[in-house]
C-alpha cells in the first residue's frame, strides 16, 4: 500500500488549493496595503465576501477573537503594537477568511513590500517609510549588508524583475533631521518557477495539471494492482486446477 502515498500527498496538495480558491470564502485586504507597519500609522482592513441584499454585517477577529466593529471595513486610525497579529472577517453569506497578518513596529523606519515572497521574473519594489512619514534624506537600501541603492530623497527602490540573487535580508536607513536611523531587517525570498516550462507553454493553471499527474498516477498505480492480482490470482488458480486435476486423476485409478 506504501506505493499509494504519493498520490495522497497530492490529492491533499489538490485539496489545500481548491480551499484557498473557495469562493465562499471571505478575504482579509489592507489598505494601504502594508503588513508592516508603524505605530501611529492609519491602517483600513477590509472585508470582501458574499452577503444577502437586505444587510452586510461582518464579523471581524483579531487573533481568534471577535472585535465589536460589523461593518465591512474596519478602520484603525493610529495603529498601537496591540494591534498587531492575525485578522480575519466572515459575511453572511461566507466562510470565515484566511488570516492577514499586521505588524505594528516602534522606531523610525520601517521597509514595506506588498509581499516577502516572489517569483523569477516578478517586479519587487521596496519603501522606506519613517515614522509619521517624517521627511527622511540620504536614504541607502541595503542587501546582506551592503548598499544597493542610495537616493538623495525617499523614494522606492524597484527591482524590474526579481532573481535568485535578490533573495537576502534587508533594510533602509537615512538620515531624519540630523539622526542616522535604520530600519529592521526584514528577509525576501525569490523563488524559482514553481512549474516546469512545459506546463507554462500549454497554459494551464497549475492545480489542473496537478489533477491530472493525480489522475494519470492513480491509472497506473489501479493498472499495475490489476495485472499483478491478477497473475497472483491466476497462479494460485493454475495450482488449485492443477490439484483438482490431481485428485480427479487419483481418484479416477
Ligand atoms: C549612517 O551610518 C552608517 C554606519 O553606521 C554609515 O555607513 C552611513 O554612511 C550613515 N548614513 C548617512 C546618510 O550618514
């Protein structure tokens, strides 16, 4: 039965992805779109899901339990670090969202990037924000501890299109009023295609050709069970027509 493990791994695999495609489900967006944040910095979540015409009212969780705001937008003028952790929102009509996580930081600067996870070839585009966006000069973006970029004014550090080796840990630091501040580190990844060419090139969702390996697995793995009971199955009929015969034969002299 080992041999069936596989092909449960990728049914489960299969299953994991149907779920985050679930479009009964609500969906947690921030606005603006940081997870990082600063203290006192205004942070609007909101709440995407299904509701009957006659009313939305949106439950709302801050680390499992639930806030008392039910409209669909959940507005948090000066964030504190108590605000920070795992929200999620339910509708009427919906399941209850995935978590999206918000970090209040204390300090001057924060580096914000929609995400810390990319893909080959995706742009990145990093930002050095200070703390009540105090005006911020000389302002370095540093990878593994040396400088990738430098700007006299604040401004975003893009990268056009991700490669491996942006993969690092970063931070930004300048100059507010006459202090040098920096940032936390904070560790991106850039991975590779998460699909081989071949799968790109005929333009099918990734899942779709998951189900399919699944299936075409499954064929061969029910294929070869078959063949081989049914040549154990075979030989021990061959050794019981071969005693029946025996026994007739005994019986017959
Ligand atoms: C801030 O400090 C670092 C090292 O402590 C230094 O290399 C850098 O030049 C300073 N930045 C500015 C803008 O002065």
């Amino acid at each position: 039965m080992w041999q069936l493990l596989p092909p449960t791994a990728l049914l489960l695999l299969v299953s994991a992805d149907a779920q985050t495609a679930d479009p009964l489900k609500a969906v947690v967006s921030l606005d603006p779109p940081w997870a990082r944040v600063l203290e006192k910095d205004s942070v609007t979540l909101k709440c995407q899901g299904a509701h009957p015409p006659e009313g939305d009212v949106t439950q709302w969780y801050h680390n499992d339990s639930l806030i008392p705001n039910q409209a669909s937008s959940y507005f948090i003028r000066e964030v504190r670090a108590k605000d920070s952790g795992e929200y999620r929102c339910q509708t009427q009509l919906s399941t209850r969202s995935d978590p999206v996580q918000l970090d209040v930081h204390t300090g001057w600067l924060v580096l914000q990037a929609l995400r810390w996870v990319f893909q080959e070839g995706e742009p990145i585009r990093l930002r050095c924000h200070s703390w009540k966006n105090n005006p911020v000069q000389k302002v370095s973006y540093l990878q593994d501890g040396k400088v990738k970029k430098f700007f006299h004014q604040n401004t975003d550090f893009v990268i056009p299109a991700a490669a491996r080796s942006h993969s690092g840990t970063y931070y930004c630091r300048g100059l507010i009023g006459s202090k040098n501040m920096s940032s936390e580190t904070v560790d991106l990844l850039v991975q590779g295609p998460a699909s081989p060419s071949v799968v790109s090139s005929v333009l099918l969702p990734w899942h779709q050709v998951a189900f399919c390996l699944l299936m075409g697995l499954l064929f061969a793995v029910d294929t070869g069970l078959y063949f081989s009971m049914q040549r154990d199955f075979q030989s021990s009929q061959g050794h019981q027509d071969y005693a029946l015969s025996w026994s007739q034969n005994s019986q017959s002299k």
